[in-house]
C-alpha cells in the first residue's frame, strides 16, 4: 500500500505520469480451526492458518478476550497461527 503515488517517467523535453493505486488484500483463513477434545490436565493446541503473514491476532473464549498467561500461550510465524492451552478443565470447554 506505501507504493501508491504518482510515478513519473522523464525523457528530459517530455514526461508522462501514472497514479498507481496498491489496494489492500483482505486477509483470508487458508486453514480454519479445528475442533478438538482433550481430557482434563493435558495441553491443547488449536491452529489456523492465514493468508497473509504476520497478520494480528485476537484469540478468543466465547466474547472474552484471552491474554498470555501460565494458561494462554501464543504463537505466531509467518501465516500460521497457534493457541495453546495448558491444564485444560471442564470450564474451557
């Protein structure tokens, strides 16, 4: 997007110029959640994968949002996406 301006291409007695536009690409899932059953203590990864690298992301439980804790961990490299659950009880669900 920092691309768009007007280019201009100069032969000295003559120029000609261009507007160039850049839009945006809208950011897509390439691979969705998953869901995922896991028994009680055990850590939990849930995954998604962007289409666009290094896109912010917002993981959340129902309406509320999860922050990094001993709980919560995030990972993210490149499109891939990762959230994971430690100690999982029956109130994640």
């Amino acid at each position: 997007k920092s691309d768009s301006d007007t280019y201009t291409c100069d032969i000295g007695d003559a120029q000609s110029r261009a507007k160039l536009v850049v839009q945006e690409m809208p950011v897509l899932f390439k691979q969705e959640l998953q869901n995922e059953e896991a028994k009680e203590g055990k850590q939990v990864k849930l995954t998604c994968e962007l289409s666009k690298p290094n896109t912010p992301v917002k993981w959340m439980k129902g309406d509320t949002v999860l922050y990094a804790s001993e709980k919560y961990e995030f990972k993210q490299c490149g499109t891939v996406a990762e959230l994971i659950i430690r100690d999982v009880k029956s109130v994640d669900s």
